[in-house]
C-alpha cells in the first residue's frame, strides 16, 4: 500500500508482473510487508458458564482430579452433557409433584459432596479410569433423577387420600393394602387433616420402596443416556446401573454375596481407550456415600412420628439440617455435625449414623476378599457427638416429644407382648440384665484399682392388688438405673431390651477373657423395675 505522505520511507518499485520490492527505511525486501499502526484480531466469544448448578457442579467436580489423563477430557465433555439432559427431566418430574411434602432437593448436591469427601485428596493411588470417574461424578443425578421418576410415577393412587375405598384395584388397591398395616399413622391423619398431606407422602414413599417399583423408570433413564452418546455410555449400561442404583438403599446387605457376588470385578469396556469399570469397588464407594448424605426419606421413622402432634417436626428446618450438615474429626473417625431445629431430628440423625457404623463394618469385611483394587482409606466408624440442638430450641434429645395415642396404645394395649408369660419373663430378663450390667460395672472398677462396694445382685417379684382392685406384679432390682442414653434407645424403641441397647453383654464377656475394657462405662447403680 502506498505510504501517506510524510510517514515512513518506503517505495515500492515494480521490477515485473511477479516481482514486488519493498524499500523500508532504506532496506530492501523482496517479500510482501504489510505494515500497520492498530491491528485487530477478532475471535469467537467465550462460552457461557452453565446455568444450571448440577452441569456446574459435574463439570467442577473433584473426582475428575482422581483419573488418569486418558482421555479424560472427553469423558468430561459427555458428563456434562448428561447432566443438563438430566436437570431438564428433573425439572419436569418436580413440576408434577410440587405439593410432595418430603422432597429433598438438595440430596443430589449433598451426595455428589460426599463422594468427594470419601475419596480423599488425589493422590492417583486409586487409579480411576475416565470412565469409572465419570459414573461416581454422575451416580448422584442420576439417582436424584430415578427417584423424582418413580415418585411421579404412580399418582394414580391418591398419596394423600388415606380412606379405604371399597371398590378400589389395580395400584390403588395395593396401596390401601399396605396403609392397613400403617394404622397408627393413617389414624392420626383422619383426627388431623392438617398432618394428612405430610403423612400421605410420607407413606407414598415407603409404599414405592416396599414395592420395589422402579424398572420401567430406569428404562427412561436409560433413554435419556442412549440419546446422549459418548464414551461414558459403555460404562453406564443398563446392566451397571440398575445395579449400583439398587445396591444403594441396601445398607450392609449390599455386601451380601448374592448382591455382590453378581456384579463385575473388573471388566474392559467396549470401545477405544481401553477404559475399565470396577463395578463392585464403585458400588461399595456410591453406597457408603450415599448413607453419608443422609435422605430426608429414609431417616428413621422417629420424624414422621412427631408430625401431626403438638410441637411436630417441621420438615423444611429438617431439610435445612441436612443441607447444613457436614463431616468433621479425624478420616479413621468421622463425627457428624449438624444443628437440629427439633429433638427429634437429633434423634434420627444419631439412629441414621448407627446404620453408617452398621455399613462401614460390613464393608470393612468384605473388602480383603472382595475387592483387589485400591481403595480410599474408609472410615472404620462414625460419630454423631456433633448432632446438637439449634441455640434456644430445647437441651436433651432424650425428652423429645412422643404421640400420646401412640404412648397409650402401647400402655393399655396388647401390642407390646399378647402373651401375659412372656411379659412376665420380659420383666424378669431385664432386671437380669440390670444386674449383670451392675455386676460389670464393679468388676471394672476392682480390675482398675477404683473404690468399688461388693455386689451380689437381687431381684425381687411382689404379686398383689392395687387400690382399685386391679392384680399386678411388680419386678424389682438392684441392678444398674437408666441414663440418657439408655432411656433415649429403649422409650423411643418400646418393646426393646435394655441390654440390646449397648452391646455391653459381649463388650464385658471379651474384657473378661482378657480383651479390651467395654466403651463406654457402665451408668452408675440404681433401682430398676417393671410392673404388668
């Protein structure tokens, strides 16, 4: 181009038609100069971060960290693409059950946390593959996602129309078949339409869970891969799938061999990259995950006990308690954390950490045998010395509020024991039991060098007549008093004995054969007895 008149000099000179000479500043190029003041590069514009938090949560997860760059970024690429598949069905299926009382939006996020946080710090000592990587980033979605399927899809039944209709069939009939066994819970309903909502739902749930519904939802689920292709789909097969997402709810039984025992050690999956899928060491992990975040719907049964009663458990506080809760102490011994709105949710959550401690021991068992690849480092038990009331709430979990009719059925009713014999003999195990407690409780102390007072043990049965001429037999001992701890595990489980509370029985027989001292000592002596 010519030069503007005092810039530069440069000339240019056309020798022939194929020749151009340049002249800059007195050099001399032969090559084409293009010579500019501002140059402008235009390039395509970044891309969007997602909008929806599980594509960003899926894309950001820390388990990708844990694979090995073997092709990883692909595997990611389709992740992603899956999960907003995954949020548009979750957002149509939450749309068709708005007025569910016991949904947990928030479990998918808490489940895919948990994942992360057993899996530890990448270190590459677990050697995930992509693919493997790729199903425990997704399991928790898709999880998410077959439940809000399957709750959306017998409402056919009414969940919240707890009458018995006379001429019902099909599905409703199945459900009224099983609500007849729910008769305290459907009772309460018809005296407080206000809980019958909460209880309807509640019961809908449990009802899906007995029926062991769920197979053709799994197959829209699978849809929704297939019309997603990439190389995770080898690896979420429907095979793999079903499987894992059944082994979840199973607590320590997922261990079972005839669970177990049917799926894959190790197997080289279809395709290039020459990808693997652990299925049983990916099971065991999303399990123990799983019960870690804690799903509004299969906490004990002690929360739906206290709705539809003065005081009763509101159920958004408890899904703010389970959105807050976290995992601190050490890795060997996690303890649960998190700040309770009602005494029965500290209830529930200390039970629901007992069912981790339940699980943990059985993976504990299993893996030696089991599982030939690495494996993160497991806690070996859990605590819930963290589960704590909200500030100005309430101060003991163990005066949580109990359903009167409930109390008073037990009370004046046949359901604790229809034979009047083995009542009697209950009266008389637990106060032997009292005893031994007792008994151990001086042992300990004498073995230790502590002061202790001989003890013998005595139980004494006084059969008579009370003021109002009614008979009675009256059971009492010397043996050990009840403490919290005791009162929290036997009222709120009625009917239970005070020594399966504890394993205080087999704790002692091991310490007397020269093994370890019991746990936790023994509440001190008291009188302990029982009247029928």
């Amino acid at each position: 181009m010519p030069a503007e008149p005092g810039s530069m000099k440069e000339e240019a000179h056309r020798m022939s038609p194929d020749e151009v000479t340049n002249i800059i500043n007195g050099g001399v190029y032969k090559d084409a100069v293009i010579q500019a003041a501002t140059v402008t590069v235009q390039s395509p514009p970044a891309p969007a971060p997602p909008s929806d938090p599980w594509v960003r949560a899926v894309l950001e997860s820390g388990v990708w960290t844990h694979a090995a760059p073997r092709g990883v970024e692909a595997h990611v690429r389709h992740a992603t693409r899956l999960a907003q598949r995954l949020a548009d069905v979750r957002d149509a299926a939450e749309q068709r059950i708005s007025g569910d009382a016991w949904a947990d939006p928030g479990f998918a996020t808490r489940f895919a946390d948990r994942v992360e946080w057993l899996l530890g710090e990448p270190d590459g000592a677990l050697d995930l593959y992509p693919a493997e990587a790729g199903v425990l980033v997704l399991l928790p979605y898709l999880y998410q996602v077959h439940r809000l399927l399957l709750v959306s899809s017998h409402l056919e039944v009414d969940p919240t129309d707890l009458r018995a209709r006379p001429r019902a069939a099909g599905e409703r009939a199945r459900y009224q078949s099983f609500l007849a066994g729910q008769h305290l819970l459907v009772s309460r309903a018809e005296l407080r339409p206000e809980a019958a909502g909460v209880i309807g739902w509640w019961l809908y749930h449990r009802w899906l869970a007995k029926e062991e519904k769920g197979a053709d939802q799994l197959a829209a689920l699978e849809a929704e891969i297939a019309g997603e292709g990439g190389p995770l789909t080898e690896a979420l097969n429907p095979r793999f799938l079903a499987r894992i997402l059944i082994g979840l709810r199973l607590g320590p039984d997922v261990c079972n061999p005839e669970h177990l025992g049917r799926m894959e050690a190790d197997q080289l999956l279809p395709g290039p990259g020459r990808q693997r899928f652990r299925e049983r060491r990916a099971s065991l992990l999303a399990t123990v995950a799983y019960s870690a975040a804690a799903e509004l719907t299969v906490l004990p049964d002690t929360v739906v006990q206290h709705t539809g009663v003065p005081g009763a458990v509101d159920l958004d506080g408890v899904r703010r308690t389970l959105d807050r809760m976290a995992w601190g102490g050490s890795p060997e011994l996690p303890v649960l954390k998190a700040v309770c709105e009602h005494e029965a949710v500290v209830e529930a959550l200390r039970e629901h950490a007992e069912r981790l401690d339940g699980l943990l021991l059985a993976v504990g068992r299993t893996l030696p045998d089991r599982i030939a690849q690495p494996m993160p480092p497991l806690p070996t038990r859990v605590s819930a010395d963290g589960v704590e009331p909200a500030e100005g709430t309430f101060t003991s979990g163990a005066r949580f509020r109990l359903d009167d009719r409930r109390v008073r059925d037990l009370l004046t009713g046949t359901q604790l024991y229809k034979d009047r014999g083995l009542a009697v003999r209950e009266l008389y195990q637990n106060a032997l039991d009292a005893c031994r407690y007792r008994r151990a409780r001086t042992q300990f102390l004498e073995r230790s060098g502590r002061p202790f007072h001989p003890y013998e043990g005595r139980i004494d049965f006084v059969q008579g007549t009370d003021d109002d001429g009614r008979a009675y037999l009256e059971c009492a001992d010397d043996g050990v008093g009840m403490g919290e701890a005791e009162l929290r595990g036997v009222f709120s489980d009625a009917g239970s004995r005070f020594a399966e509370q504890p394993d205080f029985l087999l704790e002692q027989a091991e310490w007397e054969r020269g093994g370890p001292p019991p746990r936790r000592p023994p509440p001190p002596p008291g009188r302990n007895c029982g009247a029928s």
